[in-house]
C-alpha cells in the first residue's frame, strides 16, 4: 500500500481516465448543468486538482494547506474564479457549481490545472518514502494514513469519471467508450 512508486503510478493513470470523457465539452458548454446532476466539467477539474493539491500537501509532511500557484488559482469567496484561474472556494469540498462561465478558467486553462495536479500529486509521491507514506493524518473529519489516502484519492478520480460519463449521457453527448 505505500509504495511510492506504485502510488505515483496510480495518480498518474488516473488523469487520462478524466480527460477522455472531455471530448466534446469546450469553452461554451464547460458549465452547462444536467437535471439532477450534481457538478459540471469545470467544476469537476477544479474541484479533482484542489483535491489533488490538498493531498499533495500531506503527502509532504505539511499538516496545513499549502499557498497554491498564483497563475492557477484564488484564494477567494467562491465568486473570484476568472477564465484563466480557479476560485478555491468555487470548488472546495461542499460548494456549488455556478453556471457563470466567466468564473471558471476556459477549458485548456482548466486542463493544464488539472494536469499540473496531477504531475506534482504523482511526483511529490514518488518522491515521498514508505515510512512519510505510513503516516497518520487529518483528512476531513477523520484520520487516515497517506498511502490510504494517495489510493483514496485517486479513487475520488474515477468516482468523478463517472459522474462525467453522466453528465455526458444527460447531455446528449456521444459516448467515448464502447
């Protein structure tokens, strides 16, 4: 389970698994909500590369959030996103998607972010050693151990692709597998 290299490998697969159900989602249709669902495609790549972010930081030994780049990213109140940086509020654990498109960055913007995530979530666990990796740790209300959490966390992804390949069937779009 704390095998960093396993980890990373993890992390890392699960980025083309999120952006193959992109195919077709563009800067006008980036925040278009479905009916009974519950995020839409900005939303979502945001709220996986804070996600990523967050768990970066712990699997690095800080126990706070650390300052995010300020090319990709706000520290605002949820309305401060821009189309080139996301407002951490706007995609933080418990918010909601706002259909304003002018609060999310634009969809190659938005990819990049979740790429960089991706990148520094892999790395910083590829680099972490077994015993940093054994660690327990706050994550919401509970204590975890970060390897659990890398694997958690990369479990979140896909539970995202998901809700992508929802919106995708809600939307009318075609499918990208099968």
């Amino acid at each position: 389970m704390s095998d960093p290299a396993t980890l990373a490998a993890s992390i890392r697969s699960s980025g083309p698994l999120i952006l193959r159900f992109l195919d077709g989602f563009d800067d006008d249709n980036r925040t278009k909500q479905a009916p009974g669902l519950p995020n839409h495609v900005s939303w979502t790549l945001g709220h996986l590369a804070l996600t990523m972010h967050r768990a970066a930081d712990l699997v690095t030994g800080f126990n706070e959030p650390q300052k995010l780049s300020t090319s990709d990213w706000i520290h605002g109140d949820g309305t401060a996103g821009d189309p080139s940086r996301y407002d951490t509020e706007s995609v933080a654990f418990g918010s909601t998607p706002l259909t304003d498109a002018s609060k999310y960055p634009r969809m190659v913007r938005a990819i990049e972010i979740f790429q960089t995530a991706i990148d520094r979530f892999a790395e910083d666990c590829a680099g972490a050693t077994p015993k940093a990796l054994e660690r327990e740790v706050s994550w919401g209300s509970s204590a975890i151990v970060v390897g659990a959490l890398v694997q958690r966390v990369v479990f979140h992804n896909g539970t995202h692709a998901g809700q992508l390949i929802d919106l995708r069937r809600a939307l009318g779009m075609p499918r990208v597998l099968g």
